[in-house]
C-alpha cells in the first residue's frame, strides 16, 4: 500500500508532530516562523527546508524558530526523534513566501457566499483590494456573485506588490478540490487543498489516495493537508458530509507524482563497517511518520534499532518497515578482526605534523551531519587534558582484543580506554610518586590550572607496545620531570622507568614541558619552554634512548643568553626522513652561534644545529613579545618543484613563513633579500579579540596541496601551495563562517586518500567548547557543528581514526561517530 494512513485530526496518538505555524498551504512573508510540537519527549526536533536539514533542538517537545527564505514555494517539514522508543516521526506543511501574502490563498463558495480575506505586507504599505466575479471590501471580505466559475481576488501594495488569491464559485453542496490540479505533475509531499460550498460546516471531510481512506477533519469546510506519496499515477479524492442532510459530497483529481521526498524510509546509517559484537544505533526516517519495525541479518536487533554485530564476518542488511509496507535498508559490514589495524601514535599522526589521516574509511562528508553523526559516549577523567589522544587498534588486554584510545590529565594520570565502547578504563595509572603531588599552578605561575602534570602530547611506539610520557611532580618543594616509558597493555613501568630529567643549567621550576614528544632515530625527544614567561628560563630539548632511556642528546636554545622558549602551541617537534628534527623558538636572545631565540631551527639528531632562520627584526619581535614560536612547525611532503623539502610556520608576527629545508636561509638581512621561499603577511589572525595582536598559535594542516590554518580570533581558511613554484595562495581560496577564539585552533584532515576530505578542530571556549567539521574541497560548506562540550583546553587537538572522533577538554573524553 502507498497511502501514509494518519490518524482524525481531533486525535493525537503518540508519535504525532504538529506544526502550528505557518499553517499548511498558506501564504507568508519572509523570515517565517516555525512552531512545532511533538506529544512526547524528543531526543531532539529538527527542520527541514525544501529537503535541506537546518535546525536541529535538543531534548525538547517544543520547536520555535524563524528562518529566512525567498519568494516562492517552500517544503516545511518537522522531525523528532521519540526518546523512548528512538523512532523518527515527521510532518509536512507546504508554504508560499511573498511579501504580500494573501490568506487563504484558495477557497470556494456558493452563490451569495463571504470569504475573509487578510493580506500581511513585509513592504509595509497600503493595501487595495479588487476581484472578479463578486465584490470586495476594503478590509478583504468578499462576497461571491451569482455566476459559477473561477475567479481572482486581487491585493496589490502602494510599492506595486500584486498577489492574487482563488475563488471558486459553485453551487452549493460542492466540494471543490483546489490544489493538486486535475492531470498535473507534482512532486511529494503532495498539497491536498479541498473546500466545500455550503453556509454551514461539514461533519466532516476525508480523503483517499487510490480508493484507500485517509485523514479526516471534522467540523470544517476546509481541508488542507501534505500527503506523501510514492512516484506514479494516483487517485485524489475528497469526500464532505454535509451537516443537515447527512449526504455525502465528493470530487477527485488524478495526478502524477515525480520526483520529492517519496513516501518511502530512510535507514541512517546506510552502511557501517563493524566488529564481532560491537553495537551500532539505526534509526529510521519514514516520510510517512509511521512507526517502523526492525529486522537484521548477521545480528540481532532491538525493537529500537540497536543492532548487535554477530560472529560471522560478511554483508549483511538491516531492515525497517512500516504499516505501509514501505521499506528502508542498510547495510552491514562484519570484519573478522576487529579493525583495520590503523593507529594514531604521535601529535597530529605523522612526524611531519601533516595532521592528516588518510585512510578513515568510514567518516565522509555525505555521513558527517546533524542527522548522522554525533556524540557516541563520554568518559569523565581526573584532570585537564592538553594532550591529543592517541590510539592503538587490537590490544590484546585482560584477556580480550580491543581498540584503545590513550588519555593523559594534568593530574599525572594515563587512561587507557575502549575506544569503541568507552566504560570503565581498561587501565589507568598515576604517575605521581608516594608523597609528591602534580603541581599547583600559583607554585609555578603557570598559565595552566589549578594543577600541572602530563601537558605535552604523548608519543606511542607500536613495535614495543610503548608509550613514552612525560610527567611534572612537586617533590619536597621541588619541581621534578620524569620521562615514563609504560606499556600499552598494562600501564606499567617498562625496565628503567621512569627516567629523571636533568641538565646541566636545567632550572624544573621555570620550564614547561607543551610540545609533544617525538619518537625518531631509535630515540624519544621531548622540548621544553616556560610558565608565563617567569624568568630565569632557555627554550630545551632533551633526547632518551627509545630502548635504555639513557639520556644521548641535550640542547639549549640560549646558552649564552635567556629564554628562546619552545612552546609551539602544543606542536610536536618535527622530524624528515632522515631524522632531523625542527622546531620553532620563542623571544630570546640571538647570534647565530649559541644562542637561536626567535628562529627556525634544523637540528641533527644528536641536537647539533644544522641550519636556521631567523627574520631580519627578530629583536625587535622579542622586545614586543611577538613569539615566533607561538606555532608549530609543519614539514611539507616532499614537492616536485624547484623547492621539493619545504617547513612552513608562523607565529605572533603577521607573517607566514615558507622555507626552503635544505637551505633555510640563516639570518635575513632584509624582507626581501630572498632567504625564504615566500613571506605572506596579514593573511590569518583576526583584528579584534583577545590578544588581537597575536595572529597565530596553530600548525597548518596539509591535504592535496591545500594548507589549512585557524589564526587567532579567525576563521578556518585554506590556501593553495604551488607544487612547482613552492608558493602559497597570499588570499584564501575557501574559508569558514564560524570565527573562532582566543587563541585558535590546530586543525587535523581526514580522508580515504585523495577522497571525502573532512578538516575537523576545536573551538576553544572557557565554556563552550565546540567540535567543528568542514568539507576539505570548500571551507565554506559547514558539515557538522556539535553542543557545548562545556570548559575547554588551550590548543586541544581533535583524534579521527576508525570512524570516531576523540576529544579532550576539561575532566572529559568525549567520543563522536556515526549515529
């Protein structure tokens, strides 16, 4: 059957969505108000405007909202998902937009019969009235002549705005069908427009689509009402029973349906990749607004659309049906394994701090929405987490296999969690020894509170199962950094663990330890920079062998001077394939010698320098406190032009920087000497907000030529790097709308290769914190905007690995994937 049977007007079952304005079929102006309501509790309510999904509320049973849509007609159509049984259920209203808007926007009368008319006018302006086969007030009432047939009421402003209505002059007792036209072709949902001729309301009128009964109203001489309907031929009829004879009155009209929304289920997701026992939620859109019943190969599935993955690896299909008997399918992928195998060990995936992931094979820009995607779980951790996420897949622990994901707080703590299921830790390990404490943020002067611990992203080595973290403790009045070699499985201490951190000239008290580590040439190096610029400190990086963690390499940025902090934003120290390492420093002092405060700097890996770039005003950057090394380092894959090794960087300054790795250039004498590949100045950074001056704490992301960076107080742009000149775009080629504050962000790319690139980053908000997604190809197309995550941390970094987003802010892991 294709007819959608909905209940009498004058009952609401359960399930029922009922839009109060606009009324159906009528005629508005622009922005319109939509008012909804569903007779349940919604686990949200969501707009769709001519089959585009907008706005989405949350945990209500009311939706109130106005939207802005040009002249002309509209599809309104109103969704909720019941919080209990997890159905969809959906309405439709089809709306004119006009700025003069005439109601009703049709009608038919008998003979000597009145219609109120009213017009609303944008324009604001005076209204007159005319009409033809009757007459009309000034005020809009008219009243039907003597002759039958189809007339016009006519309302025109004084700006020259005309709108005409339509009236049907016919004898009494006859049902006149007003919208859809006999023999036209429409698309669906299908306006059903009826009204009856008489002085006195119908008992009631109904319809029926193809001889099949449907809505009926009572008490009325108007029927209005959006019907779903399947592509073909179809049958329209509307009955009337006149209220003093008792006599039934009909007309028909026989349209065809092409094209429109189809009477038919929409199963979200379509197709999903699982495990052997992992859960997935479906549900179910059915144009119809029926209720659906689930059935499932491969697994089992609740009568709420929880599918249960089985033990048998294959495709499989998930199905929902309604009364209707219409369908909606999805399809199921079993693996025999758990997962790909894909990991995410180190700061932004790669040692070149690319932050893309190209092999997500799930996650796409036609799957990430409002509708699709969302948050899947939340796990509540002890402390602040600066550091990104970082996961393995197929951990063999306590017995099972599992994908983890990896935490670590300001409280010294690593988590390790089933990054599928999320529940209790797998295991969780505090780094802090007997009688020490993390440490308090007024004993330091840190900008990190009210405690430090673990800051800098952990890096992970796959071939050992080992993490490498490091962890800062107060210890009798003393400020101590341990390097924490842990085992992925367990969580505890690999043989020589944990490792002092000292120094000759090393001060722990003044230094903090931001970047995230790097794991290269058998060793694990980690850099250090300051609290708040508390002196006395030096910029350092210290390097432990992977294997012994015998301390092999030490380097201070500003041995004969002070400071030359290395913060980068969080950024991991950068490496090539040769295993040279870069990073970017902050004000300090410079010579080119000992000292590269305020510098690019290439490194070998037992920390000798090798080369440098320093811009030609660097002390007067210092003395404005303008860091360059505010950002991080990105190493671009390698080019086939005439600059095939290239690092690009920026910082407080107004300038991007693109290098030449193999010759970087050393001291600039001048802007324009020719040191640098290219300097592109006032191109990110927004020019109010806080600490406006302060253009750039991030690490550009790179995919398919494009680099993609967040500015301070600015929005997400994207500039193209010419593979043969080794140039950038100096003027955006896409960018996004949501402005994004103090500092920042650091974006990450995921993609199935050259494919379905999605840029992802963290709006950092003391409060609101939010997870933002963008189609790589156009930063002006907004995916996916998710609800406050509450209180953030400065340059938090987005993990998407296996189909799932992980997120850290402040005491949570929050976990996205597809709905």
């Amino acid at each position: 059957m294709l007819l959608c049977l909905l209940p009498l007007a004058s009952t609401a079952i359960a399930g029922t969505v009922t839009i109060t304005s606009p009324a159906n079929g009528s005629s508005v102006n622009s922005p319109v108000h939509i008012h909804a309501t569903y007779n349940a509790t919604a686990t949200y309510m969501k707009l769709w405007v001519d089959h585009v999904a907008t706005t989405t509320q949350q945990n209500t049973n009311v939706f109130d909202s106005f939207v802005t849509l040009s002249n002309g007609s509209h599809l309104i159509e109103l969704q909720a998902k019941d919080t209990a049984t997890l159905q969809t259920f959906t309405t439709a209203a089809n709306i004119t937009v006009a700025t003069l808007a005439v109601n009703p926007p049709a009608t038919s009368l008998s003979p000597g019969g009145t219609q109120q008319f009213t017009e609303n006018d944008s324009a604001s302006t005076a209204v007159t009235w005319s009409a033809t086969g009757g007459t009309i007030s000034n005020t809009g009432l008219y009243t039907a002549g003597s002759t039958t047939g189809t007339f016009t009421v006519t309302a025109k402003d004084s700006v020259g705005n005309t709108t005409t209505a339509s009236v049907v002059i016919a004898p009494a007792q006859t049902v006149t069908i007003e919208s859809p036209a006999n023999n036209s072709t429409v698309s669906s949902p299908v306006l059903v427009r009826a009204t009856y001729a008489s002085t006195v309301a119908a008992t009631y009128m109904k319809m029926w689509v193809d001889h099949n009964p449907g809505l009926a109203v009572h008490n009325t001489n108007t029927f209005v009402t959006s019907q779903y309907l399947s592509n073909g031929a179809h049958l329209i009829e509307v009955q009337a029973k006149d209220a003093t004879t008792g006599t039934l009155f009909k007309a028909s009209t026989k349209i065809t349906v092409s094209g429109g929304s189809g009477a038919g289920i929409t199963v979200s997701p379509s197709a999903v990749t699982l495990s052997s026992g992992a859960m997935q939620q479906f549900t179910a859109l059915d144009k119809a607004g029926l209720p659906v019943s689930w059935s499932a190969t491969g697994g089992t599935i609740t009568i709420g659309g929880q599918y249960t993955a089985g033990s048998t690896a294959g495709t499989f299909t998930v199905t929902a049906l309604d009364s209707n008997a219409n369908k909606g399918t999805a399809t199921v992928t079993i693996q025999g394994s758990i997962s790909s195998g894909l990991n995410y060990t180190t700061w932004k995936n790669d040692n070149q701090r690319t932050g893309q992931q190209l092999a997500e094979t799930v996650l796409t820009p036609a799957n990430v929405n409002s509708t699709h995607f969302g948050l899947r779980f939340s796990e509540t951790v002890d402390g602040k987490v600066f550091a990104q996420p970082l996961y393995l897949s197929n951990l063999s622990i306590g017995g099972g296999t599992h994908n983890v994901v990896f935490v670590a707080t300001e409280h010294d703590t690593v988590y390790a969690f089933d990054a599928d299921t999320g529940g209790a830790p797998l295991w969780q390990v505090s780094l802090i020894p007997l009688g020490a404490t993390t440490v308090p943020q007024s004993f330091v002067g840190s900008i990190i509170n009210p405690e430090v611990g673990i800051t800098g992203t952990p890096v992970i080595d796959p071939s050992t199962d080992t993490i490498y973290v490091v962890g800062e403790t107060l210890e009798s009045n003393n400020v101590v950094f341990r390097l924490h070699a842990l085992d992925v499985t367990t969580g505890n201490e690999r043989p020589s663990s944990p490792m002092v951190i000292s120094a000759s000239g090393f001060q722990p008290k003044e230094q903090l330890q931001r970047p995230g580590l790097l794991l290269a040439n058998g060793n694990v190096y980690f850099a250090l920079g300051s609290h708040n610029d508390i002196m006395p400190y030096h910029g350092w990086i210290f390097g432990y062998s992977a294997t012994s963690l015998a301390q092999v390499a030490v380097w201070n940025v500003t041995p004969g001077g002070s400071e030359g902090a290395i913060w980068m934003a969080g950024a991991g120290i950068a490496a090539d394939s040769s295993g040279n390492l870069y990073i970017m420093t902050g004000n300090g002092d410079f010579d080119g010698i000992t000292n590269f405060g305020q510098s690019f700097v290439k490194l070998s890996p037992t920390l000798t320098v090798l080369d440098y770039f320093t811009p030609y005003n660097w002390s007067a950057q210092s003395q404005a406190d303008l860091d360059l090394g505010s950002g991080g380092v990105l190493l671009v894959p390698d080019q086939t032009g005439s600059f095939p090794h290239e690092i690009i960087g920026c910082g407080k300054p107004t300038t991007i920087w693109v290098l030449n790795r193999d010759k970087m250039g050393g001291l600039e004498p001048s802007p324009t000497s020719g040191q640098s590949i290219q300097e592109v100045n006032n191109a990110v950074g927004g020019v109010s907000g806080n600490q406006a001056d302060d253009h750039c704490f991030t690490t550009p992301a790179f995919w398919q030529q494009n680099l993609y960076f967040i500015g301070n107080n600015d929005v997400l742009k994207a500039f193209h790097l010419d593979p043969t000149t080794g140039m950038m775009t100096t003027s955006a080629t896409s960018q996004g709308t949501l402005e994004f504050q103090f500092p920042g962000a650091q974006p990450v790319v995921s993609s199935n290769g050259s494919s379905n690139g999605i840029v992802w980053a963290l709006n950092h908000s003391p409060t609101d914190t939010l997870l933002v997604a963008y189609d790589a190809t156009n930063l002006a197309i907004e995916l996916y905007r998710s609800g406050s995550l509450g209180s953030g941390t400065k340059w938090a970094t987005p993990t998407v690995v296996n189909g799932k987003v992980y997120v850290g802010t402040v005491k949570h892991l929050y976990v996205f994937g597809p709905m």
